[in-house]
C-alpha cells in the first residue's frame, strides 16, 4: 500500500479536527465527558480521557464501517472502470481542495448543521460512544470536503478503502485524546493560536489539490522519490 496515500489520510484527519467547524465545540465537548465545569481534579482528568476514548472509538467504528463497505463495493469492479474510478477520484479531490482553499464556495457545508445524542444511558462511557458515532454521521458538513476528499482517493485505490478510512479516524482522534488528557491546558493553547489554523487548512487545500491532479492523471509514480519511505514501512 501506498504510504503517501495512508499519510494523506492520517493528515486529513488532522486538518479536519483544525476545522473551523470543529474547534469550537471542543469548550463543550470537554463539559459534555467531565458533566462539570470542573476539569482540574486527577479523578476527572482521568474521567475526561477515558470518556474521550469511547467517544473516538465511536466515530472510529462508523469510518472503520465505511471502509469495509467501499472496499468490498468497490472491490467488485471491472479492471476496466478502474481507470475511470480514478479520475472521478482525482477529480473529487481537486474539487474539495479548491472549496479547502477558499476558492469555490458550496452552500451546504457552509450551512451549520448540528449534531446531538438525545438519550443518554446509564452508562457515561455508552454514551460517549454513541456520541461519537453521531459525530461521524451528523456533524457540521464544513469538514466534509476533507472527508470527501479521503473518499475520492479511496475510488482511486478500492483495496485499501478501509486503511484510508481507518488512519483518517486515527487522524481526527489523535488531538480528541490529546485534548483529553490535557483538557483546560489544550484548550487555552486552542484558543491562542486557533487564528493560525486557518491557514493550515490552506495549504492542506493546495497539497490535495496537487494530489487530486496526480490521481486524476495517474501520474503518482512522479513521485518515485517516496519508494524509500514505502521500503521502509514495508520491511
């Protein structure tokens, strides 16, 4: 499997959580899993980490779901369509990475669409879980076009859907459980240099684009030079 593929995904995951439509709930978020303003106790450190775990696992498990789903749909098609499947891939990241960018504009995940579990269960670690499974369904589509982005480059490599969801999971979850464990310490350094990741969502916007370009052409193997990471890995 291609490391720049796994790589992407992995960073996309990072990108998405620096979202502008994620970052702000992260206040609530963290006063969702304590259930108190109160976050300085070890006890509810500990309580806030382990209710972030379930609550990545919970997302986790839907992308994990999608991945399978793919790779076994897309894992049927002819040799044939492949060359297509790539292009409309190519062409889905190019897409989404002009809207990163800033230079398309698409209404929908512009909109604000809120997410919310409604019943909670006798168990806080249940509801965690199921929290983050309706993070991954319903949250604000704003970082859609990043996860859209995943799934193009998943049309262009059917057998590795499943990788290239599961390490975008590990990306988005990765800061969750850093927030986790350091709860008021990570938001306060959120909220200073929340401006600057703006421009991160920037460049990553350019490199799919490029990326999208590549895929698009089949022109990937321009990018040789990777081999040595990939031997690397593949020992």
């Amino acid at each position: 499997m291609n490391i720049l593929y796994l790589g992407t995904a992995f960073v996309a995951g990072l990108v998405s959580f620096l979202s502008p439509c994620v970052l702000p709930i992260i206040p609530g978020f963290l006063a969702y899993l304590a259930g108190s303003s109160d976050v300085q106790s070890l006890t509810k450190r500990r309580d806030i980490f382990i209710n972030a775990v379930f609550f990545v696992l919970g997302f986790s498990t839907i992308f994990a779901l999608l991945g399978i789903l793919l790779q076994t749909v897309l894992a049927e098609v002819a040799p044939g369509v492949q060359m297509w499947l790539s292009r409309a891939g190519g062409a889905v990241i190019i897409f989404f990475g002009l809207y990163v960018v800033g230079l398309i504009k698409i209404g929908y995940l512009e909109s604000n669409h809120t997410f919310a579990v409604k019943k909670k269960f006798s168990s806080r670690f249940l509801t965690s879980f199921v929290f983050g499974m309706a993070f991954a369904v319903g949250w604000t589509p704003c970082a859609g076009a990043v996860l859209g982005s995943i799934l193009g480059l998943a049309a262009s490599a059917p057998l590795s859907a499943f990788f290239l969801l599961f390490a975008y999971a590990l990306g988005l979850g990765a800061p969750f459980l850093l927030v986790g464990a350091f709860t008021a310490g990570a938001t306060a350094a959120i909220a200073r240099v929340g401006s600057a990741f703006v421009w991160v969502n920037r460049v990553f916007g350019v490199l799919l684009v490029l990326l999208g370009i590549l895929v698009f052409t089949n022109d990937l193997s321009l990018l040789g030079n990777l081999d040595v990471i990939n031997n690397f890995f593949l020992k």
